[in-house]
C-alpha cells in the first residue's frame, strides 16, 4: 500500500468527520425545508380543508410517535455518554432501545398509513383524485412527508445497526466513537423533523 | 513501504504507482490531483458532446422553417444541450476538475478532508451522467422540456422526464458533496499559520461556491422529487387542476438555480483573481474586499430568485422586491471587476495566453453583467423575457465568463499539472478565433432579441435572416477556435517541453512546488506566507 | 486523545432535558384544543423552536461546540426563514 492513503488513514481527524455530519444535516434540513416551504404555502390557501384533514389523523398515535422518538433521542445521547465513560454494557443497551424505540414509531407509522390506504386513501388512488383540493394537497403533503421522515429513519436505524455490532467487535471504544456521535447526530436530526411534523400535520385545530 | 518519503527523491503523482494499476489507479484513485483529471476529462467529453448539439441549432437557425430536423427534434436538442452544459459541464466545471486540483494545494494541504469520499462525488457523477444519456434512448423518447422542467409541462409530456430529472438528482448530490468536502477541508487542512485571510482568493472563493453548492442543492433535489411524486401519483403540488401552483415550482427551481449561476461563476471570478496578479506582478488590489464579495455573492444570490418569473404572475410586490435585491448583488460582482482593473494599474503586465483569456472573461463578463442588470429591472424585462435576448445574456455570463475562465485557468494551470508547455502562439491564435467567434455568435442575438425573436423557437421570421445568419457564422468560427485550442492543449499536455516549476512567477503555493506536484503535494513543509500575493 | 473533544453530559441531565422536551409535547397537544384562532399556529410553533433548540444544544452537544459552529447553524435556520418569508411577499399579495 502506498504512502498516501497509509498518511490519511493514521491522521484520523474526528473533527472534521464531524463538521462533515453537520454539514450534511444542513443538508437535509433543507431538502424537508423545501417541503415545509410547500406546506406553509398550501396551508395558507387552505386553511379550513387542513384542519379538517388533520382531524381525520388519531392524534394518540402521533403524541405516542413524538414520545418514542424524543425518548429514542435521549438514549442516543446516554449511548454517546457511556461510549465516553467506557461502559460498553451500558453503550449497547442505550443502542439497543433506540433501535427499539425506531421500531415501535414504524409499526405505529404502519398501522396508521394502513388505515388510510385501507380506506383507499393514497397516493394516486382513485379517492384521493376525488377529494376536493385543499384535502387532496394535504394528504398528499402528509403522506410524502411523512414517507419521507420514515425513510430518514430507516436510514438511521441503519447506521444504528452498525454502530451497534461495532461497539460489540469493540471497534467504537472511548477513544474512537465518532461514527456513533455521528448516527446519533442524525438520529436526533429525524427527531428534529419531526418536532415540527407533529404539530403541523396533526394538531391543526 | 513506498518510494515516496520525506528524503527519497520525488515522484509525480502522474508516475506514482499505488496499490491499483493501471486503468484502476485512476478509477480507484484518492489522491485530489488524479480525481480532478477524471472530472476534466468527462467533463471536456460532455462539453464537447454540447457543442455539437449547439451547432446542430445554430444549423437548424441557418434558414426560417424547417432546415435540418423538425420542431419536436429542435425540442429535445436544446433541452439535452442544456442539461449536458448546465448539469454536467458547467456546475461542476470548475470547482471539481481546478478546485480539486488546487484547493488543497493553495491551503498548504496534502489532500481534501474526505479523499474517499472525494472519489465516490465522481463515481455519482459518472452514475448521474449515465442516467442522463439515458434518458435520450430510452422508449418514451428524450425529454423536450428545456433545462428547466417547468411545470405543468414537465408533468405531463409523455417524454422521459422522470429519468432526466433523476439524474439532475443525481449529479445534485455528487455536487453537495464535493461541496461538503471543500468546507471541511477549508476549516481543517490549513497548514499551520494560514490564517481565513491568509489564503489565496481561490480558496475563498471555492469556500462561498461549496456552501451555495450544499445549501441550494437540497432544495432542487427536492423539488425534482415532488415532480416524479407528480408524474407518478399526482400529487398536485404543481397541478392547478388539483389545487397545485405551477408557480410554486419556478420558485422551489429558482431557489436552487439562481444561486446555481454563482456555483459557476464563483470559482470562475476566483480563477481570475489568481491570473491577474501573476501576469501583473502585484499585489491584487484590495485583498479583503475580494475576499468577503465572495461570501456577499453567495449570501444575497439565495434571495434574488424571483427575478426569473417576472411575467409568470407573480404578486407586485415581489417583483419590485426580488429587483431591487437583484441590483443589490450586482454590487459585489463589480467590486471584483473593479478590484482587477486596478490591479492592472501600472504593474509588470506580461501577456501570455492565461493573461489574454482572463482580459477576454473580464471583457465578456461586463457585457454579460450589465445585459443582466437589463433583465434584473422589471420594466425592460417585460419587454425581453424569453426572447434570444436573455439567451445572450446567460450565454455571456456561462460561456463568456465561466467557460473563457475554465479556458483561462487550464491554460495557466496545464504546466503545473501535466509538466509539460504548451505552443503560445497557437494558444494565441485559437483564443482571437474563439473571441471573434463568440461574440459574432452571440451579439447579434441581443439585437434580435429586442426586435422579438422569441428562444426555444426552430423557426423565425425572415427579417431575423440576416443577424440569424451572421450568429451561424459564428458559431462555426467558434468551434473552429475550440479546436485549435484543445489541440494546442493536448498536443503541449502529451508532447510539450518540460515546464519549469512556476513558469508565470506566481507567489501562491502550487508554484513552490515540482511541476508536476508530487503525490502529497509538499515533501518539505510549504512556507506560509502572510499574504499570498507577495510580489515585490 | 486529543481526537475526542465531545463534552460528556452526564445521565442526569439528558434525563432532564427530556422531562422538559416532553412537557413541552404535553403543552402542544393540550393548547391545540384551545381557541386561540390565529395564534394557535404561532404557539404551536414558537414551541416547536424551543423544542428544537432545546435537542440542538443539549442532545447534540451544540452546547458545548464552537462559536463557528454554532453560529453555522443559526445562519442555516436563517436561510430558510428568509426563503420562506421571501416566497410569502409573492403569494401574501398576489
Ligand atoms: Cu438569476
């Protein structure tokens, strides 16, 4: 191997692949920033078809929803906090309900898009091209935002996933933890999202 | 270990052998320098690849009526010109192909922050290109929407949308994060004692580039996707019929492809400040002012979108608003050319190719920014918009300016990255054909464009015959003098007479370095100056 | 190492800061079902911020990071609200 990338690879620089992760979650805050963009617009044209789709949303399931991930989130962070502290029982227990938590928010995610396609309503679904506008706009912004936060985290219970078995294989250790400080960066980042998605999709009153 | 070390002798990074040969060694490659070549050369392949569709219209404009193809054809020959030149040629242009190359060279650094990282931004663009190419062949037919996929009809043309604009997804994406690696690199890899205002403009103007790049890029990608959403499920975002605003989708594009006109030129501006003071021998005037105009260009481009929907219905309101913002950007971009101007003033001017093509950007560039200071003004917009008018104006500021930079910067960068020289005289006598050609090919556009040529049109009336005609002309002078030029290029790239370590006498960093650099960079710890263009 | 420069934040506190986050989620759903007419979105959103900020500085340590980065987030939150009342001079009076 050569000199080169045997240089770059023993100069690790958490720093900057941490600078790195923030940029990239600048990123997509802006990619659902776009989107927000869109609901503000919509919700201004149609303010009284949002309430009344919002209402047809279980606000139950959604406070759960906010409760797991805000929770997901503080074990994340107590995952970071036994990293540093060496307590790799506790690293991997921290890990292990977050990803739990993960799992409850898309089974409830589940039940309730379901429900919804049960009642035919979804993308491109004969109903939805029924519904009058303001109805058709908001659960088309629902189901692609949401679709999209879902995505967002299956992609960080992915990097879960993997920081899990690397804590395991003890190659995230106290003194090299920044892929996981790194997921859960992104991890509190879908929670960030949907800070806002809460109240915006299901507490129009 | 390795053959190269600290004392060993030196060995280019054109020559080094690493764990991969060859052909993989450039496919596989990390190192900063190789990966900006693999960028130059599919970025030159595309170009030229867009400069055939080009002359196929300006064929197509020789005559009114139907000359060469039909008005479907016409169609989708200026939509993939656009994409190919926009998307792949170039947004990427320079930062990818000279930022990669001397960004970390003019920081004192051995590498970007990200060098794997680096290597899959150009994987994802091979990818991106991949997918738009075929978008042509594929069943459906190439996509006719022009480059801008406006609304509604983008959503319903039977054309191969979807694939096209997931590939702009693509390339978007290679874009954030080449963007994303610059920054890192800026704040982390200076080597010890290069302070923010210790840098060359380059540097500082790659930096304003990369956060317009990783900021407004996201908002495309988005958009594009609520376009596939819309041609897949009709969400009706954009779709009046289902309560959508076609609006609101010029707005989301031109929240990205505004800012997207700084991402070119930019890094263009910052290659100028480079040549200047080298052929002048002096001190750029005005260091700071240049410096943080850079950052106000990329600051206040975020906020001046609208000016491209001046007749599409927007409120009053907004049109007096997004004009007087658009007046307001144009102040840093004339600080820069003022700031050129006078660092001309009474240095040691020494004309050589790099010094002409810069005096032709600066040139090309004012006719470009004050046509767009015409646009920016809502009054005369009305009167223009959508005429071979504004096809002058963007064709001055992207071609004029970005392209004669990129052509200024690999004539003053080839020594330096190939170590070999190239014949100028042929580079002389292809950059007079190129100017001649194209502002014969593009002037006349302007008057036509007053007169009512509307763009995107394969057929005009017979009184536009005469300026139609010259504009053919100088088209094919034009690709005459590109001919000449890539020629020089490359017969100087493979054949020239070694180049001397700094052939120009420039003072920033590349030049204290072996031509070609080494594979990291500097084998002695670089000098840092305290400033970079220290000319005495 | 000097590699790690991430401030430990002690069990206590992360617990904390999640009892306020979820009696602000509390405060939410409850003032939704009140008539508050046009300031029931500006609540609900002025406490959306401060949820957020609250996770931005204690759960992802912004805290504890530098001034530079700090102020880069700031700036990316003021982009978008720029952007956002920008598109609004346009459909706020059409
Ligand atoms: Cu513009």
């Amino acid at each position: 191997m050569s000199q080169h990338t045997a240089h770059i690879e023993e100069h690790r620089d958490d720093e900057a692949s941490k600078l790195g992760m923030w940029l990239f979650i600048f990123t997509e805050l802006l990619l659902f920033g776009g989107l927000f963009l869109v609901y503000s617009i919509f919700r201004m044209q149609y303010p009284v078809e949002f309430r009344e789709c919002s209402l047809e949303l279980s606000v139950t399931i959604g406070a759960i929803n906010t409760v797991v991930l805000l929770f997901s989130s503080m074990t994340v962070a107590m995952s970071m906090t036994a990293i540093q502290k060496n307590d790799m029982k506790k690293a991997l227990l921290y890990i292990g309900v977050t990803l739990f938590c993960a799992a409850i928010f898309l089974v409830n995610k589940y039940f309730e898009w379901s429900g919804k396609f049960h009642h035919g309503l979804y993308p491109g679904s004969e109903l939805m091209t029924h519904l009058d506008r303001g109805h058709h706009l908001y659960f088309s912004l629902y189901f692609f935002m949401t679709g999209l936060h879902a995505l967002h985290i299956i992609i960080g219970m992915t990097l879960l996933f993997v920081c899990y078995f690397k804590v395991r294989k003890n190659t995230i250790h106290s003194q090299d933890y920044v892929l996981l400080e790194n997921s859960a960066l992104y991890w509190h980042l879908v929670d960030l999202i949907w800070i806002f998605l809460f109240p915006l999709m299901y507490l129009i009153s | 270990m390795s053959n190269v070390s600290a004392n060993s002798e030196y060995v280019s990074y054109l020559d080094h052998q690493g764990k991969y040969k060859g052909i993989m060694s450039w496919i596989m490659a990390t190192d900063h320098k190789r990966i900006a070549l693999l960028y130059m050369y599919s970025i030159m392949t595309f170009f030229i690849i867009g400069v055939v569709l080009g002359i196929m219209m300006k064929l197509e404009m020789l005559t009114p009526g139907e000359t060469i193809m039909k008005a479907k054809m016409y169609n989708s020959v200026f939509t993939l010109h656009g994409i190919l030149m926009i998307f792949m040629v170039v947004i990427p242009g320079l930062s990818a192909v000279f930022g990669n190359f001397f960004l970390p060279i003019h920081i004192g650094a051995k590498d970007v922050s990200f060098p794997k990282l680096n290597r899959f931004s150009w994987w994802i663009f091979v990818v991106g290109s991949i997918m738009a190419v075929l978008s042509q062949v594929l069943k459906d037919g190439p996509p006719d929407t022009g480059w801008t996929f406006y609304a509604p009809y983008s959503t319903t043309t039977s054309s191969n949308v979807i694939m096209a604009t997931a590939a702009a997804f693509v390339l978007g994406f290679s874009s954030i994060l080449t963007g994303l690696n610059f920054i890192v690199t800026i704040h982390q890899l200076r080597a010890p004692g290069m302070k923010f205002f210790n840098m060359p403009l380059f540097p500082w103007a790659l930096y304003a580039t990369a956060w317009i790049q990783l900021l407004a890029t996201p908002v495309i990608g988005i958009t594009l996707l609520m376009l596939i959403a819309e041609r897949a499920f009709h969400i009706g975002f954009f779709d009046p019929a289902l309560g959508g605003d076609p609006l609101l989708f010029q707005h989301l594009f031109w929240i990205y492809s505004h800012p997207a006109v700084y991402v070119m030129m930019l890094p263009a501006m910052g290659v100028i400040t480079e040549i200047i003071p080298t052929f002048c021998q002096r001190q750029i005037y005005g260091y700071k002012a240049v410096a943080v105009s850079s950052l106000a260009i990329a600051g206040v481009g975020f906020l001046v979108w609208g000016h491209h929907m001046y007749t599409s219905g927007m409120s009053d309101t907004a049109r007096w608003f997004f004009s007087l913002l658009t007046f307001i950007v144009a102040v840093p971009s004339a600080i820069k050319v003022f700031n050129w101007i006078t660092t001309m003033y009474k240095g040691s001017i020494d004309v050589k190719p790099p010094f002409l093509y810069a005096l032709a950007f600066i040139f090309l560039f004012i006719i470009g920014g004050t046509t767009g200071l015409l646009l920016g003004s809502v009054a005369t917009n009305v009167q223009v918009h959508d005429t071979s008018f504004v096809v002058a104006h963007f064709h001055y500021i992207i071609f004029g300016g970005m392209g004669f930079a990129f052509f200024a910067a690999i004539h003053y960068w080839l020594p330096k990255m190939y170590g070999k020289m190239y014949d100028f005289k042929m580079a002389n006598i292809g950059l007079v054909i190129n100017f001649i050609g194209f502002n014969l090919l593009y002037f006349p556009q302007f008057i036509i464009g007053i007169q009512g040529m509307p763009r995107r049109y394969f057929d005009y009336p017979a009184k536009f015959q005469p300026a139609q005609l010259v504009s053919s002309i100088g088209g094919f002078i034009l690709v005459t003098g590109l001919i000449i030029m890539i020629y020089t290029l490359v017969k100087g790239a493979r054949k020239g007479a070694p180049a001397p370590a700094n052939p120009w006498r420039g003072s920033t960093l590349e030049w204290q370095i072996p031509s070609p650099p080494s594979v990291e960079n500097f084998d002695e710890e670089p000098v840092i100056k305290e400033n970079p263009y220290d000319y005495k | 190492m000097a590699n790690n420069t991430t401030h430990t934040i002690e069990y206590q506190s992360l617990s904390k800061t999640l009892l306020i986050l979820l009696f602000l989620t509390f405060v939410t759903i409850s003032i939704a079902s009140v008539q508050l007419g046009a300031f029931t979105l500006a609540v609900a959103l002025l406490i959306a911020c401060v949820k957020s900020f609250i996770v931005l500085s204690h759960f992802m340590h912004l805290k504890y990071e530098s001034l530079l980065l700090r102020i880069l987030v700031a700036m990316v939150f003021v982009l978008f609200a720029l952007i956002v009342a920008i598109t609004f001079i346009d459909y706020a009076f059409r």
